[in-house]
C-alpha cells in the first residue's frame, strides 16, 4: 500500500474514532504501531495551517494532485514559466509541506508528465486511424531553432503537435518528406496552411499538399510594427520628457523671486510642450487603431454589422488601412519603411483568399443540406454571424 494510502486510512480512523493509542489504531487498520507513529508524525508536520486538514481526505488528495498536474502542464509545458516561479507559486499556497515542490522534484514531475502525454497520444492515435476517424486539418508550419533546428507542423483549431522533427535543413523536399509521412499515418488531409512565407513552405502547400497557402497574419502585422512602433515610441518618450524639463524649469522660477518675463516664458514653453506630447499621444492611438482595424477586418463577416463581405472587399479595406499607416508616417517624418510596407502589401491578396475559401465550405454544406433558398438566407444571414462572433 502507497504511503498516501496508508495516511489517509489513518486520518479516516482518527476522523470516525477521535484521538486515539497508537497501539489501538495499529489494531484498527492493521498496519505496525512504528508506522503508525510515522505516519502520525508526518501528518502533524503537514498540519501547520488551517486548510491542510483538507488535503489528508481523498477527495482533497485527488484535486490537490490535478491542481499539481495542471500548473505544470499549463505554464510549464506549454507557457515555458520556470520550476522556480512555480516553486513559489505552491510556497505561497502553503503546499510545500503536502507535495515535493522543490524545482528539482517539479521538474521530474513535469518530465514525467511529458512522457506520459506522449504514451497517451500514440495509442490515441492508433486507435482513430483504425477506426477511420481521419479528419482536416487546419496547419501551421515553421521552424524553431534550439539546441537543434526543429520543423514543427501544428493543427491550429486543437493546438495538436502533428509532426516536431530535427533537421538539418528546411527545404521542400525535407518538409514534404516529412508531412507526408506524417498524414499517411494519420490518415488526415490539410485544408490550408499557415506559413511565413519562406518559399520552401508556400511550395510545400502549393505543389505538396495542394491546398490554400494562407500568409501568418501575426508576421504581417509584425512586419509593420517593427518598422514604425519603436520610432514612434521614441518621439514620445522625448516628447514628455521635454515636457518634464520644461515643468522643472517652470517650477524653479515659481519658487524663487525673477522677473515676470521669464516666468511667461517658462510657462509658454510647458504648453507647447503639453501640445507636442498630446499630438504625438494622438498619433500613436491613431497608429495602434489602426493596427487593430487590420485584425478585426479579416473576417467573413463584417465588424460592423456583420453583413457578408468578400475577400475582395476585406482586400480593399486591409490595404486602406495599410496606406494610412504609410500615409501616417510620412506626414509625421517618421523613417522610410518602404521595403518593409511593400512586401506587406504583397501578401494581402493572399491573406484574404481565405475568406471566400470559408464561404466556398460554407455552400458546399448548405447544398448538402438541401435546405429551401429562403431557409439559406437565412442562415447566411442571421444563424452564421451569430455563431461565428459567438465562437
């Protein structure tokens, strides 16, 4: 019997039986009485607050261990935050004495758990491929670099690792390799695919999977504001701290006998100063506006009133907001970005393909349906924008 088994048979006899000899509990769950007097020695150690009565119980053992289980997999395995911030995130919730919390014990544990989700994913795996439960997948592909160079291809609607190999390099004979490989175990197709855009991963979509290559909206707009943010940023920050220089100065004069003209000058100085910092504030709301428009226009339904738009239409409204930015910088002699602004520009055609990608699917089901066109109206309409903003 496990040691926690055994503690809490112990704790159960104390619960329906009161204090009681260690000889008269060693009878009643037929353990020794030196285990006896162990355990109840461990349990006195544990019971330094007044909670920890909750955690002797079966009930407060089993949520302790998914509340263990679930913050490491949570922000260990998939947020990266480190065994020693979780080590005082289970000091602070007086744990340290109910659980080994230590960051060496946290990150056995967490190898542990690792191991265990693999072992699970596979008959998992092997089971829906028997069954002939092979589904679409939505992907994403990129490269990251550790102590190795990993090809990692994601399916985005679940979050599941479909294939995280080594390599040694990444072109599209490697890549395709690779995948394909992976959806024949699988038995799964790929609807379209998510990329950066390295030619080796538009290729793979285009000629290896031969389905829709869709742009990284996130690299897009990073493109953007790693070429204005920081220059942005700057002329705000001299802005106000002009603006600080010239209240000190204002207050030195207020505080000593001078004359009134410089007085006046002083405090003219603090609001043209108030001025420059509300308008480069204005500025950068503008810029930062109008980023978010970008992610809220890429939709098949409109922002506003959701009425169905086309990728046409989404086309025209993303590249509007793109040349504002441009226009944006220029009036306000930011530095020239055209490179970047163009290779921008350059995607959008293929970012908004997807949004008549998603109405084709759409028909395709409602066809299948066969439902009357007054009936399909209406779900285009009505039922769909609901449910997509809802979702």
């Amino acid at each position: 019997m496990r040691f926690w088994d055994k503690s809490r048979r112990i704790f159960k006899c104390l619960g329906d039986h009161g204090m009681q000899s260690v000889r008269r509990l060693a009878h009643q769950t037929g353990f020794s009485k030196s285990s006896v007097h162990r355990l109840q020695q461990a349990m006195e150690r544990r019971s330094g607050h007044p909670e920890s009565w909750l955690w002797e119980t079966e009930d407060g053992r089993q949520w302790l261990t998914r509340l263990v289980v679930a913050t490491l997999y949570t922000f260990g395995l998939k947020r990266g935050v480190g065994m020693d911030t979780m080590h005082e995130f289970f000091t602070r919730l007086h744990l340290a004495t109910q659980v080994g919390c230590s960051p060496t014990a946290l990150r056995g544990v967490m190898q542990t758990l690792e191991a265990t989700i693999l072992e699970t994913a596979a008959p998992w795996e092997r089971d829906g491929v028997a069954t002939g439960e092979g589904r679409e997948i939505i992907g994403a592909v990129d490269e990251t670099f550790l102590e190795y160079m990993v090809l990692v291809f994601l399916d985005l609607p679940t979050g599941y690792v479909v294939l995280e190999a080594t390599a040694e390099e990444r072109s599209y004979a490697t890549w395709h390799a690779l995948v394909d490989q992976r959806l024949n175990a699988l038995g799964a197709q790929v609807r379209y695919l998510v990329s950066d855009r390295a030619k080796a991963l538009i290729q793979l979509a285009d000629k290896g999977l031969e389905c829709l290559s869709m742009p990284d909206l996130f690299h897009l707009v990073h493109d953007i504001v790693k070429s204005y943010s920081l220059a942005l940023g700057r002329q705000l920050k001299q802005a106000r701290q002009e603006l600080s220089n010239a209240e000190e100065r204002l207050r030195r004069h207020s505080e000593v006998e001078t004359r009134y003209q410089a007085y006046r000058e002083a405090q003219q100085q603090v609001e043209t100063k108030q001025a420059d910092v509300t308008r480069w504030e204005a500025i950068q709301g503008e810029y930062r506006q109008r980023l978010a428009t970008l992610s809220l226009t890429l939709h098949p339904f409109g922002i506003d009133d959701s009425a169905p738009q086309t990728s046409r239409q989404v086309e025209t409204r993303l590249r509007a907001q793109v040349e504002a930015i441009e226009a944006l910088a220029h009036i306000h002699q930011l530095p020239d970005r055209q490179n970047a602004m163009t290779k921008v520009k350059k995607q959008l055609p293929d970012l908004t393909a997807l949004v008549d990608f998603w109405w084709q699917g759409v028909q395709q089901d409602l066809e299948q349906a066969a439902v009357s066109p007054l009936w399909r109206r209406w779900a285009q309409e009505t039922l769909l924008p609901w449910r997509y903003w809802e979702h």
